[in-house]
C-alpha cells in the first residue's frame, strides 16, 4: 500500500514536471540512476556532439585559424555570459576560466587589495570552518606569502557567522563562504549575510559550487561582491570543466589581481614589454583559453536554454521532498542520521545521511546501478539533479537501497575496500 502511493505520487509528479522533456537531452547508461550530479554532471548530448565537432572539425580541419574561424579566443566571456542568467547576473560580469582554486586566488586578492587601499587596518579574511577544504587552503598560501598582517585567516563555525561579522567590524576586510555547504547541503542566507557585511564595510566573495545550475541565485539583487564556481557539477560542463568568476561592475576599476597573464593584457596580441590590465572581467584572465574543454561547456549550457531558475529550483525541491519520504516510509536502518536540514529554504539539492557503514552502502549501491557519493567521515551524499532525474526513478532509487540494507550486502568485501576517489 505505501509502496503503491509513492508509486502513484512519483507518476503524477512526473507527468506535472515543466523539465520532463530535458531527460532525453542527457546521454545516461541504461538503467542508471545518477544521484551524483552534484560532484559530476552527466553527458549532455548537445556537448558529446561539439566535442566531436571541435576536435574533428575546428581543430582537425581548420586549425589556427579557429582562433578567429570559430571565435575560440571569446569563449571565456561567451560561456561567461551563458552562466549569467543563472546567478541572477548581467551577462558581463560573469567569465569563465581557470578553476575554482585559482579564481578564489585571483578574487581574494582582488578584495584585499581593495580594502587596503581604503583602510590599512583590514586583513581578516572570515571564513566558516567546515568550508571546502581548498577555499580556506587558498587563503593559507596567500597568507604565508604576503604575511598575516595583510591577510590572516580566521575561520568560525557556520552558525557564528553574523556574530564574527559584529566581532571583527573594524579588522576584516573580507567574508568568503560557501554558499551550499558540499557536505551538509546547508545554504546561507546569502541577501542578509552579504548585508550585514557590507553594513560592516566588510567584502563578501560567495562560492556557488553546489549553488549554480540548482538554485534560483539573485547576485544582483543580493548586492554581492565577488563569486566563484565550477561548471562540472550541476552545470554539465564535464570532467575539470573551466570554472567562472563573478565581479559586480562597480568594483571593476578597483580590480587588480597578481596573475596578469597575457590573456588579461588589453592587447594580448601586441605583444608588448609591459602589463596593461583588459578592461571589464577580462582582466581575470591568465593563460590561453582551454579549448577543448571550454567549447564543450559552451554546448553544455545550452540544456538550461528557454527554462527559468525557478523552474530548475522547484523541480529540485520536489525530487529532494520525494526521496526524503521515499526513504522515511521505506528504509528501517535507524542508523542513518539526515544531516541534512529539513526546511526547503535551508537547503540546497542533496541529502546527506551519516551511517557507520556509509562507505560500502555507497559501493554496493553502484553495484545495483544507482550512483550516489561518499564523503568523510561516514556520509552517503544524494544529489538531484533537476534537469535530468524523474521522481520515478528515486523511487527506484530507494528500493535498491533497502534491497541493498536488507540483504546486508554492503558487509562484501569488495564494497569495503576504499578506492582512490571516493
Ligand atoms: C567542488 C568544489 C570546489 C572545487 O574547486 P576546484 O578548484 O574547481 O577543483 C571548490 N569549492 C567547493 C565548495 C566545491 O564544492
């Protein structure tokens, strides 16, 4: 009986999904149920077939002249002002590159850079302690180089965040946070937290990796200063995708990061002596474009045509709902703890469980085709991805894992053994 409802449930709520159609643009192996988007979006086909095409075509057939041929030397602020629209953005304030590591190099330094010249006293940079480790790695290198009286790291635990903005007014120059916390799924309130920093004459650099692609951003509107995120999570872009770089327009004069590549120069061609910065988000540029990578990102981005972000977050939110009853009505191992908060408006598009044997339920779930991820210490992460997952298949999903529990097949050895990547 309850088996036949939530049945019943994930038939109408597919047959009402506005996205239904984008399924078919996903190239999935048969019987797949890919819950990890979050970390790797699948293959869109529009992007299987530009690989072909630039490979073959651009770079096969024309080759240099592709440069201005196929405007390959546009393409970060192309795809740039592709992935606008969905941060809420002007399209020229976006531009994509390098990685997310690098970008949040390029705009700390750039926030820094702006405060000290407004006030020598600033050199804080807050940040949450459970951030993506490479977010507060980045802050730790620039430290040891410039020194901690320019840029010192100090790092609270998420629900003290409007506290330390209060305790450090008059030393921090920047707030850097991730908008979705990678483990937990918990969102920031990213329109009250960035203002009461600014409130505090505080800059605030947001990092939108598990934002992006899944949630109804409004950067604009929100007044944020910098951002940063990567294209291979729920934007499809594929494996080591280039990642993108947000700066409000009124910042850009202001804007001076120590990368200055030839790709940042604002004649790159002249090959002059010396630097002299682009104008607009050209000047986050480095090196030389990559090609390959990018043009695929660029049909990527094509799936999220003519659909809004509101769209994309209401179907999130209803695949997020279905599975969490899914598997309260169905799964009986009381060992699994959500981790997850249970308020919409507090999360993003996962669901972490905590479990002791969280590893090898992870593995023996591959096994039957369903897809999710580990994360340290003990959390079997879900993502939904919106635009290609129906709530049929969660269903699905869930029924393979209490065949999974049930069977304590999970206890193999083969699914104990840890791998490289987890
Ligand atoms: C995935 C992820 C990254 C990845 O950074 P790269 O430098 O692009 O590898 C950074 N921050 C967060 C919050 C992430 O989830």
């Amino acid at each position: 009986m309850i088996l036949q409802n939530l049945s019943k449930r994930a038939e109408s709520l597919d047959t009402i999904d506005a996205l239904s159609h984008l399924v078919d643009d996903f190239c999935l192996p048969a019987d797949c149920i890919y819950l990890d988007g979050n970390s790797l979006g699948p293959l869109p086909l529009s992007a299987k077939q530009r690989a072909r095409e630039v490979v073959e075509l651009q770079w096969g057939d024309d080759l240099i002249t592709s440069w201005n041929k196929h405007a390959w030397i546009s393409l970060p602020q192309r795809v740039g002002a592709k992935i606008a629209p969905l941060l809420g953005s002007l399209p020229e304030q976006v531009i994509a590159c390098d990685s997310i590591s690098v970008n949040l190099s390029k705009v700390l330094c750039a926030a820094l850079n702006i405060q000290q010249h407004s006030s020598t006293q600033r050199n804080v940079v807050i940040s949450q302690q459970d951030n993506f480790p490479t977010d507060l790695y980045m802050v730790q290198g620039l430290s040891e180089l410039v020194g901690p009286q320019r840029c010192s790291l100090i790092s609270v635990p998420e629900n003290k965040i409007l506290s330390a903005i209060e305790e450090y007014a008059d030393t921090a120059a920047v707030l850097m946070l991730t908008h979705v916390n990678f483990r937990s799924g918990r969102i920031h309130d990213m329109q009250a937290i960035t203002k009461a920093a600014h409130a505090k004459g505080i800059l605030v650099i947001w990092d939108l990796a598990h934002s992006a692609g899944v949630l109804d951003l409004e950067l604009d509107k929100c007044e944020v200063d910098f951002a940063v995120g990567c294209t291979y999570k729920y934007l499809n872009g594929g494996p080591g995708a280039p990642a993108f770089i947000y700066a409000a327009k009124r910042h850009w004069d202001d804007i001076k990061q120590p990368l200055s590549g030839w790709m940042g120069h604002k004649k790159p061609f002249d090959f002059a002596h010396d630097y002299s910065v682009a104008d607009g988000m050209t000047r986050f540029l480095v090196g030389t474009p990559p090609v390959v990578s990018m043009s695929i990102l660029d049909a990527a981005l094509d799936t999220f045509d003519g659909i809004s972000t509101k769209q994309i977050r209401a179907k999130s939110v209803s695949l997020t709902q279905f599975f969490q009853d899914a598997f309260n009505a169905l799964i009986e191992d009381k060992r699994f703890t959500l981790i997850t908060p249970n308020e919409h408006a507090l999360r993003g598009s996962q669901l972490a469980f905590s479990h002791p044997q969280a590893y090898a339920i992870c593995q023996a779930l591959i096994a039957h085709k369903v897809i999710a991820d580990f994360r340290a210490p003990d959390i079997l992460r879900i993502g939904f991805s919106p635009l290609f997952l129906t709530h049929k298949q969660l269903l699905d999903a869930v029924l393979r894992l209490k065949e999974v529990l049930d069977t304590e097949q999970y206890l193999l050895a083969e699914f104990q053994t840890k791998q490289a990547v987890t």
